[in-house]
C-alpha cells in the first residue's frame, strides 16, 4: 500500500498536480486515495529521501519538486549512463528487443509526418525503455526508468518541439543499428551524442515555465 501511495504522489508530483511549496496533509491524501495516514506518512518520508518533499518538524511535508539545475544534471548524468546503457545492449538486446525498438522508430516517423505529437513522445519513451531492458542490467533499467519519469514534462517539451523531432529519430536509428552490428564503442557513442544533442535542444525553453505548467 505504502508503495502505491508513494508511486501516485510522486507522478502528482512530477505532472505538477502538486507544486513547489505545497503542503502535503495526511489525512486528504488519505481520504482521497481512500487509506489510512500511516501509508501515506510513510510515502511522504520516501519522498523525502528522493528529494521532492522537504519535511519541516511541527510544520509539515511540503513539495519542493525538481528545479531546472535539477534537469539540467539529470540530462548530464543520463546522457553517460545510456551510453553504457547501449554499450551493454550491444552485447545483450535480444531479437524481440531490437524489432520492438525498430517498431518504435518506424511508428515515430509516421506520427510525426502527421503532426501526433503525443504519440511521437510515447514512442519516444517506449524506444528508451526497450533499450533500458536491452542493457540486461537491473540497475542500469530502474535508474534510467526513474531518470525519464522525472523529466517527464520536460521530454515532452523537447519531443514536440518541431525542428528536433526528425534529428532524435535518427539518432534513435544509429543507436538501433550500433546495437544491431555489436558495435559496443559506436553504441555508446551514438546514445550519448543522443542526449547530448538534447541537452543542446532544452536551451531553447525556458525550463522552470515548462516545470510549473500540468501535463494537458
């Protein structure tokens, strides 16, 4: 229970349901989610420790969310743990894998010829995911999977902004085909030039006005 608590707060959270400064009380979370204080308490403190909640003694729980310094390092971080992510899938992806990452590609370039936007960006994250799972690591696929969760908004921003969604395609191809070919070290190189162009694409948002709007 505690961590279907934790993990609905969280998205509320991250879609910005919640915002910075808000107060978390106990008892309505409660009786919205329909249980007791003690898991939501509980989920509030896991929360903390991940750095969206900031607990206040005899004040509260209070959301402090992640700012833009926060994307900003996340994107640093993820773009050298995905080129090891696709270094280890080089070695790893398997066939069902490789084609459903091929699928999300194929699908991506049509819905953008057509302007589906959202769909582009579902595509988007299905091709990471795939690649997470290609990697055979555990770790390295809850990270990374955290890692997109939270930037959630800010992906969405980025997919739908016109003039990078093509460019990220073919980046997404040249990842597909290093891994296709064994090619650990182009593998690598390709997944993180990927994030790296995208680090370059955020500098045309203003990322704090992209944090504070909801998911439409």
């Amino acid at each position: 229970m505690r961590e279907k608590v934790f993990q609905k707060l969280r998205e509320d959270i991250l879609k910005g349901k919640y915002k910075k400064g808000d107060e978390l009380v106990e008892c309505t979370i409660g009786k919205e989610l329909g249980v007791s204080r003690t898991p939501v308490r509980e989920a509030v403190r896991q929360l903390a420790l991940e750095g969206l909640v900031q607990i206040i003694p005899n004040k509260g729980a209070f959301v402090t969310g992640i700012s833009s310094q926060d994307v900003m390092d996340m994107y640093q971080i993820r773009a050298r743990l995905e080129g090891l992510c696709a270094s280890m899938a080089a070695g790893r992806a398997t066939k069902e894998q490789l084609e459903g990452m091929e699928e999300a590609i194929v699908l991506s370039d049509y819905h953008a010829g057509k302007g589906n936007y959202e769909q582009v960006c579902q595509q988007d994250g299905r091709f990471h995911e795939l690649l997470y799972e290609a990697s055979g690591s555990r770790i390295l696929t809850h990270t990374l999977g955290d890692f997109h969760q939270y930037l959630q908004r800010v992906r969405k921003a980025s997919v739908q902004y016109r003039m990078r969604v093509r460019p990220s395609n073919s980046e997404h191809r040249e990842i597909l085909e290093a891994i296709r070919q064994g090619n650990s070290q182009e593998a690598e190189k390709a997944a993180y030039g990927h994030i790296a162009n995208t680090i370059e694409n955020l500098k045309n948002f203003d990322i704090e006005k992209v944090l504070r709007e909801e998911m439409k």
